[in-house]
C-alpha cells in the first residue's frame, strides 16, 4: 500500500516538473526543474528494482549532463527576452499540440491493447550493479558496451573542436 | 511494485514523453529544446525499466543505460553546437537559424 502511495506521488510530482521544464521562459528555471524531474525519476527506478539505473541517472542525468547544460546557459548568460512562452505560443504551438497529441494518442491505443498481468515476485540481486554488470560483459552486450565507449570519444572529440576558437 | 503493475508506469512515460515533444515542437529557445528532447529520452528509459521489472529480465535496464550513453554524447555535440552558432549570430532563438552559411 505504501509503495503505491509513494509511485503515485512520486509520478506526480515527476509530470509537474516535467512541464514546468516546457512552460518557463528563463532557459535557468527550466534547468533547474528538469534535475528536479531526473532525481523523481531515479526514484521510481528504485521503486522498480533497477538500482543501478537509478544511482547512473543520478550521477550522468543530474550530475554530468545537467552541469553542461548550466554551464553553457551561464558561459551564454542569456536573460528573459521576449514574450512568456504563452505568448509565444501562437502557430507553432497549435501545430506543436497537435503533433504531439498524435503522437500521445497513438501511444495511449498502443498501451490500451495489452492485457497486463501484474508484476512476479523478482530476486533480490535484480538490478544490483553485479547483475547489470554480468549480463553486461558476460553476454551479447560486450560489442554495443565497446561501440558506446568509442562513440563517447568521438562526440568528446568533436565538441572540443566544434567548441574551441582556434585548435 | 507488484501491487501498482505496468500499466501506471507506461501512462507517466506518455505523458512525459508527449510533454517533451510539445516543448520540442513549440519552443523557440534551442537550449530547452534540447532539455525536452532529454525529457523523452527519460520517458523511454522509464519504458525500458518498467518492462524490464515487467518481464523479470535484466536486458530492459542495460538498453537503459546505453540511452544515457548516447544522451549524453548527444548533448556535448549539441551544446558545442549552440555556442558555435550563438557566436555567430548572438542568439539561441531557433527562428533565426535559418542558413545554412556561416
């Protein structure tokens, strides 16, 4: 009982700032409420057994990628210019809306045709970084995991030379 | 979890998911843009982990992990990018980006 008391309000508040992040005009306020979502998100992760998705969503979301974000928002220092973005919502909103609203209704019909069992029992190791690791590196997953390393030298790589004034 | 079930995790991936593209498709500021594309990568992540416990299979979470391999890659690029073209043109509003010229 308590577990569903705490998911439900755990995905609430998940949602509320989920679409602070859309609504704010100050790109800062904005940064700010989507750390806010990450760490309500590595809490239902937690609460879904994936322990070591939860502390890497901490650590890479909120930790790692959040500062780059800040960190150029301030290197810009960009200020609240022109109209709220309810105002700004004008054409491109209605089209914005209407896409997405597709798209959402396509996803609502998708997970409206399953029949869902409820969730088994699962052991206590699920999730843990020994089980994540195992099937990580004792599986078909060493190649991507190898791939993955590569592509995050390349995208270091060229952000340093897209980013630098002379090389 | 096994009072709450699957289906509760999949409606707050739809809803995040759809916010995200809302801010994806009707925001002019490219840096919240790309904070609204990071908020879809999440909803699927949450997709991913949620049928991972569904289905009692470990594999959901390592796609997981990948995800925040490739959003984190994508965001040094796109940043990198942003700066590049904001000191061309002395803004991140996407509606001046409109040549391709330097």
């Amino acid at each position: 009982m308590l577990q569903a008391v705490m998911f439900y309000v755990f995905a609430v508040l998940t949602i509320i700032s989920g679409i602070t992040v859309v609504t704010r005009r100050n790109p800062i306020s904005a940064a700010v409420a989507l750390v806010v979502s990450f760490f309500f998100l590595a809490a239902m992760y937690v609460m879904l057994g994936a322990h070591f998705v939860a502390i890497t969503q901490v650590l890479v979301y909120a930790g790692a990628i959040m500062v780059l974000f800040i960190f150029v928002i301030m290197l810009l220092n960009l200020r609240e210019e022109g109209p709220s973005p309810l105002e700004e919502f004008g054409v491109r909103a209605v089209g914005g809306l209407s896409v997405a609203g597709l798209v959402g209704t396509g996803i609502v019909v998708a997970i409206e045709s399953v029949a869902y069992e409820p969730m088994g029992p699962i052991d206590a190791n699920f999730g843990t970084i020994e089980a994540v690791g195992e099937a990580m590196f004792g599986g078909p997953y060493l190649l991507p995991f190898e791939i993955a390393s590569a592509l995050l030298t390349v995208a270091m790589v060229g952000a340093v030379v897209l980013a630098k004034r002379e090389i | 979890m096994s009072e709450v079930g699957l289906y509760p995790v999949l409606v707050v991936s739809t809803i995040l998911f759809t916010t995200g593209a809302i801010g994806v498709l009707s925001r002019k500021n490219a840096l919240i843009v790309m904070m609204s594309i990071e908020l879809m990568l999440n909803a699927v992540n949450l997709t991913f982990v949620g049928f991972s416990r569904h289905a009692g299979n470990i594999d959901g979470q390592i796609f997981a992990v990948f995800v925040m391999a490739v959003a984190a890659a994508e965001a040094a690029v796109g940043l990198a990018l942003i700066i590049l073209i904001f000191r061309h043109r002395t803004t991140v509003d996407l509606n001046h980006f409109n040549v391709l010229r330097g």
